[in-house]
C-alpha cells in the first residue's frame, strides 16, 4: 500500500526553523501541540494560585485576607481559567500532538488554521486578565455569569465577554480541524473502528463544541446588548427573562462538561490497556458509549436550574434524562475495570493516575446522581456538595487523566524517560490532598454551607479548615509534576525506547516511532494491520 | 490541477498572528469605547484595518498556491470538510436567537401575562397584574417605542415578502451560475455571479430601508423591548450574513473572471455558494418566524 510513497517534494527541510519566531509561526501539529500543553501548564498554576486564594480565605470563618469582592473575583476567573485555559487547551493540545501520529497522518488538516486556533487563547486570556486591573475589579458574578448581578460588572464587562468569543473562536477552529483531520487524513486501512478510543473521544468532543460554543456565543452577545444596546433578552420588564440565560448559558455550559471529560475517559482507555497488557474491553460499546452521552448532554441542561421555577414537567423530563447518562457511563466504567481484569498489570504513574481515576471519577458520578433528581436536588443547590461533586469529576477526572496522559506520553515526546520515584511521590501526595481537599466538602454541603461566599457560620469551620489544608499541599505537590517535566525537556534522565512502555507497540502507531519522533511523521503513510 | 500527490503542508504561517493582534485590537477598542473611554473608537478602526490585511494576506497566498497546482484531491476534501463545519457552527450561532425568540414567544410574555401553571399565575399577579400577554409586544413596561410605548410590528407582506423572492431567486441565479462552470461555459458562469451579487446587495439595501422605515415611522428599534430585541438581533446578524456572503461572491466573481476556476478544481466557487444557501435558508426561517407567524 502505502498510498502517499516518498515522491517527496525538495522545497522543504525537515527540521524546525530557527528562533523564537519558529514558535509564532509554525504550522507543525507536534509544535502546536506542545505550545498547548505549556500554556495550558501555566493556566493550571495561575488559577490553580486563585484557587489558593480562596481556600486560604475560607481557612477560618470571618473575613480575613481579602475583600468579598476580590474573593468572587477570584472564584470566577479561577473557573473560567481551569476551564477555557488549563483543561481545554490542555485536551488540545494531546489532539494536536496524538491525533495525527495515532491515525496516521503527516500533520493536522489545516495547519495554517491550527496555528490560529492556538495564537488566539495568548490574546484572550490577556483580554481576560486585564479586567483584574480596571474600575470595579474583574467579573465577579461566577463564571455562569448569570444577569441581572453579571450587569453590575463595571468596565470588566465587555472585556470578559469578548475574551469569550476569542475562546470560542479558538475552539471552534480547532475542532474543525480535528473532525477535518480524523475524517480526511487517516492511513489507508485505519478504518473507523481501528481508530484509538483517544481519537474516538475527541471527534464526539469537537462536534459538541462546533455545536454549543457559537450558542454561547450568542448568549454573552445578549449580555453585551442588554447592558449597553437597550435589548430586553433578560429583562422581565421588557418581556424578556433572566430564567431564558441561563437556558441559553446551560445549553452550551452541560455539553461543555463532556467536552472537559470526554477527551479524559479517552485517555483512560489507552493508558489501562497498556499497563494491564491487554487490549481495551468492549472498544465497540466504548464508541457508541461515548456517543450516548455526546447525544445526552445536550437534553439534560436544565438541570443545573432546578430550584428556579420550571413547570414541573420540566423538572420531571430533564431528571428522568439526567439519569440516563449514568448508562453510558457505566458502561464504560465496567469496561475499563474488565480490561484491567487478569490483566498482567504493574503500577507505573500513568497506571496508578488512571486507576485512581476510575475510582474517583465514579464518586464524582454518583453525587452527580443523586443531584439529578430534582426534589432532592432542591437541598443540595448552590451548596459546597455541589462544588464538591464538580470538582471530583474534574480534578480526580479532568486532571488526572492529563497527568496520566503527561506521564504517559512524554518519554515519547521528549525521548526521556521521566524519574519514577518523583511520579510517584507526584502522585500519593495528589491522590491524598485531592481527597482531603474536596471530600468534606459534601459534608458541608450537605450541613448548609453555601457556594460563592466568603465568609461562613462557625459551625463549619472544622471541614473548611481540613479543606484548605489539603488545598495547599494539593497546590505545592504540582511543583514535583512541573519540576519532572522541566527534567524531561532539558533531556535529564535514563533515554527512552520507541515502545517506552513494554508491550505497547501492540496498542498504538506512536509506539512504533522513535522516541522523540522526528520533525515530520508519517509523510508515507504507515500500515495497518 | 492536481498535480502533487503529496499533502500540502505549508511551513510557515505569518498571517495568524496579525489575525490574534487584530482581533484583540479591535475587540479591546470596541471595550473601551463601550465603557467611554475616546481611544476606543480608533483602536477599533486600527484593529479592522489589521484584521482586513490580514485576511487579504491570507487569502491572496491560498490563492496563489491554489492557482499553482499545490493542493491535490485531499486537500480539497479538507477544504470542503472545513468550510461544512464552519457553516454548521453558524447555524448554532443563530439557533441561539432563534431560541431566544421561541423562549419569549412561548414562555416569558405568556407567563408574564398569567398563563401556565402557579409559576404564571403568581409572575403576572404580584409583577404587572394588568399585562396581557400579546405578541408582539415591548414588555409590561413598554420598553421602548414611541410615547406611550407604542409601536408597529413589521408586516410580512411588504418588503420582506419582496426579499424573500430576491433571496430565492438569487439561489437559483448562482446554480446556474454553477452549471455555467460545471459545463465550461464562462459567460453563463460570470453573468450568474453578476446577478446574484446584485440581487444580494439589492437585499441589503431594502433591509436598510426597511430598519430606517422602523426607526423613524414606526417606533421599532433594537431598545423596543423583547420584539424589537429579538426582531433586530436576529434580521441584523443575518443582514450581517448576506452582506459577508455578498462579498465573497465577489471574490470568487473577481477570480472567474481572471479563470481561475475548472469545471474540475473550483472549491472557492462551491464555497461561497454553500455559505449563500445557508444564508438563504436562515431567511426563511426569519421570514416564518419573525415576520409572518
């Protein structure tokens, strides 16, 4: 086969350009992949600080360290940076650098585009960040923004609303591409159902977002027209409603939970694998699961506004289809746990994040449960259990499985292999804080503390002290993960074969390159067997 | 033309970046002038203009490497797999207008009026017991309009009913403008692109009218309440559409005039004639749900 043979053309070198510059300018999908993954690094420890402001305010009851205002502040662009600048970018970025060596494709589809899809995030998070510095502070609404409090931001207002649409842009572009990629540059013979669940996961993500964040979109561009145009969307008076925000915010905001999660349950199924050395259970039910809950997450929204006065039909479908989706995901929690059955396993990090995953993920997921119905829910909204809840399914979900894909791949992308020692030690003291972090959250949720607030009545002073504890260490055990990668970059460390992991050539064409891989791969397309 | 068998991969990239700058330029500037400040406004005006060379940049160098033979079969798949997805996103972008117009029209002015169950009922009772849901209508308060709060709703069957048939015929004038190309027949091809643009700027022009009729005579404007809102959001964006889609019809015009185009390799062509279908379709549904029903 090999369709593509090397009638390779001269006018071009195969090594990167010199300079800085080769990083502005570049269109090379393994270049962009790793500015993703840095700048999302940095996001993570930039809000990953904020977060570190808010728990050391929440340390004691009464007012300490800073102003409410500064703390909502903080509370909002600590969730609009994990979301838009860690997670996202950081899903991206494995995109970039995995999709094309997994199916076996010389570059992304659009490589011009892709460059843009990345040059964007640098000016939206400046357009973001700015708003810390101006009259009345950063949005200090939440980051659902919800009117009529998000119109009484002061000039911070259009300045995060078009950060927004700078974020969407970029995800957009960079979905395009990736459905462009998988549809129209794979090896020939890398069927459909051949492709790593990893790629799988991340086609179902990209339409999600091609769908729902041109409805945000629009969304904040009625923010943007009823505070400074005179329009009447969320305006009662006008015959609007503010209900019909947060309709609009939570049809893109439910979808773009799977679109930080989807990516992570596709990681998970190419790490277990691997350390269990066998291949992935029930790949087929993976697919159809995935999209199960890509079609999902698109009919469950309203969930997240059960205490705002729907009709109870409302109330009553949108319970019924929230439940659904535990289906799917069992699905595929019962898969990974069969995979990792009488398996041949050993406990490298990438494996024990993976693991842990699984574990933590399915907490997540059960208080996920128990939220969706709705009368029940009515006690728990707007509570610490939900804070709880969203944070087991995207710190022990979200961001362990990008640990476990950092660990994973990066002897792969920098051709050394990381210290072992320091991954575990990376990963007891992460698993354990993350766990004091957030598990008495529940309990304090459950007792009445409400989100989004500064100050508290004593009575929960014990668990949000043992809370910001775990929060610190949690923070600083992130300097050992920053510090293991710096290694591996400047080429510390033992070097690393083309299969890295013992048995994984049999799981993954980027097994079977060289480690690092060169410049440019696959410009003659590989076989598939 | 396809000549390489090869992908193309372009090696560097130096239109982005002005892209990010103009983008940011333009959208701080638009910030600032929002918030009052006076640099705003010019900032804006420096941003279009480096978002403008860009896209002149950018376009002008996927032009002269398409001319030249760069792209094979597959990089025109890629090309037509991207240009579909973008246009399905712009769907979205309006789904989210047309859902707030269907929002209102269903719920809000009917449950401020005192239908549905108990949640209807107490709105209309303890806010404005004495509104009655109507539509159009400009809120309890009459937001908007002229003294008094009144307003006319913009009929159906005057100009609109008029733009409709331009929007349609000029569906119609650009595949035949298309089966000129497919046939190697030039005369037809350009004679068809000439009358589409026209007929898509004849459009813009009668929404012109159209807004400043609402404007002067009639009390309607984007602060009339959720009609005016919902009415000026959703025909502005899509006059925003046409007049986009316009000019790339020009461009592509522009090119068939210098043929640059084959019956075989013309994804420019298909391209602007896809965005100005979805154009058309989204009139329809305006037409039906904003100005008819």
């Amino acid at each position: 086969m090999s369709a593509a043979a090397a009638t390779h053309d001269e006018h071009h070198d195969h090594g990167p350009a010199r300079g800085l510059m080769r990083w502005v300018f570049t269109t090379n999908h393994k270049d962009i992949g790793t500015l993703y993954l840095i700048t999302a690094l940095i996001m993570f420890m930039v809000g990953g600080a904020m977060a570190l402001v808010i728990r050391a305010e929440l340390f004691q009851p009464g007012l300490q360290l800073v102003d409410p205002m500064f703390f909502n502040s903080m509370a909002t662009l600590h969730a609009l940076i994990m979301i838009f600048g860690g997670v996202m970018p950081a899903f991206t970025g494995l995109a970039n650098w995995m999709i094309p060596i997994m199916i076996g494709a010389p570059d992304m589809a659009l490589p011009r585009l892709n460059n843009w899809s990345f040059w964007l995030l640098p000016f939206g998070f400046v357009l973001l960040a700015s708003t810390l510095f101006m009259e009345g502070g950063g949005p200090a609404a939440g980051w659902t923004m919800y009117p009529p409090l998000v119109l009484q931001t002061g000039a911070a207002l259009p300045f995060t609303i078009f950060s927004i649409h700078i974020l969407g842009i970029s995800s957009i572009l960079a979905s395009i591409n990736i459905i462009v990629t998988v549809f129209n540059m794979r090896a020939p013979g890398m069927s459909l159902m051949k492709l790593p669940l990893f790629v799988w996961t991340w086609i179902i993500t990209a339409f999600l977002m091609i769908a729902i964040m041109p409805v945000l979109a629009g969304t904040v561009t009625m923010l943007l027209t009823d505070k400074f145009f005179g329009t009447s969307f969320f305006n009662a008076a006008g015959g609007g409603d503010p209900v019909l925000y947060q309709h609009l915010f939570w049809f893109f905001g439910h979808p773009e939970v799977y679109v930080l999660i989807l990516p992570s349950f596709g990681v998970i199924s190419q790490v277990i694998p691997t350390f269990a050395r066998k291949p992935l259970f029930g790949y087929s039910s993976m697919v159809y699961a995935t999209a199960s809950i890509g079609f999902l997450s698109f009919i469950v929204w309203a969930h997240h506004q059960y205490t705002v006065g729907m009709p109870i039909e409302g109330e009553l479908f949108f319970t019924y289809a929230t439940m659904l989706i535990a289906v799917p995901t069992g699905v595929k929690v019962f898969n990974w746990v069969s995979t990792m059955w009488k398996g041949a396993m050993t406990f490298e990090t990438p494996m024990l994040f993976a693991i842990a995953f699984v574990v933590l993920f399915t907490m997540g997921g059960f208080t996920g449960l128990m939220m969706s119905i709705s009368p029940a829910d009515l006690q728990y909204h707007d509570t610490y259990f939900i804070v709880a809840h969203f944070h087991y399914v995207l710190v022990p979900g979200a961001v362990f499985a990008l640990f476990a894909a950092t660990y994973y791949w990066l002897p792969k992308w920098t051709g050394r292999m990381y210290d072992e020692r320091l991954g575990q030690l990376h990963f007891w003291l992460t698993a354990i804080s993350v766990n004091v972090t957030f598990f008495p959250q529940h309990f304090l949720g459950l007792a009445g503390m409400p989100r989004r607030i500064a100050d508290y009545a004593v009575q929960f002073a014990e668990f949000n002290a043992w809370s910001t504890v775990g929060a610190f260490v949690f923070g600083f055990a992130q300097l050992i993960f920053v510090y293991v990668i710096i290694k591996a970059i400047r080429g510390e460390g033992e070097k690393a074969n083309d299969e890295v992991w013992e048995g994984a050539r049999e799981h993954g064409l980027e097994w079977t390159l060289p480690s690092p891989p060169p410049y440019h791969t696959w410009e003659t397309a590989p076989e598939i067997h | 033309m396809a000549t390489k068998t090869a992908y193309y991969l372009p090696h560097k990239a130096s239109h982005p970046i002005f892209g990010s700058i103009g983008l940011f330029t333009l959208l701080a500037g638009f910030s600032n002038y929002l918030n009052g400040s006076p640099a705003g406004a010019t900032m804006m005006w420096v941003g279009a203009a480096i978002l403008i060379y860009m896209l002149f940049g950018w376009f002008g160098t996927v032009i002269r490497e398409s001319v030249a033979g760069e792209y094979n079969d597959q990089v025109d798949a890629s090309f037509r797999m991207g240009m579909i997805w973008f246009i399905a996103s712009e769907v979205f972008f309006f789904a989210a207008f047309f859902g707030a117009l269907h929002y209102a029209r269903m719920y809000s002015v009917p449950w401020l009026g005192g239908e549905g169950s108990a949640l209807g009922v107490e709105t209309h009772q303890y806010l404005w017991n004495t509104f009655e849901s109507v539509w159009p209508t400009n809120g309890p308060a009459h937001i908007g309009g002229k003294e008094g709060g009144h307003f006319e709703a913009m009929s159906a069957w005057g100009i609109p009913a008029i733009n409709t048939l331009i929007l349609l015929s000029s569906g119609g004038t650009v595949t035949w403008a298309h089966w000129g190309l497919l046939a190697g027949n030039r005369g037809q091809l350009i004679k068809g692109l000439i009358v589409t643009v026209a007929l898509g700027l004849l459009f813009v022009a009668l929404q012109a009218f159209e807004y400043h009729e609402a404007y002067t005579e009639m009390g309607l404007t984007l602060g009339t309440g959720i009609y005016g809102s919902t009415f000026f959001m959703l025909t502005g964006f899509h006059g925003l559409h046409v007049t986009i889609g316009a000019i790339i019809l020009a461009v592509v015009l522009l090119r068939s005039l210098k043929g640059h185009f084959s019956p075989e390799h013309h994804f420019a062509f298909e391209a602007a004639a896809w965005y100005w279908h979805f154009v058309d379709v989204v009139w329809l549904g305006l037409f039906i749900f904003v100005y008819w029903l």
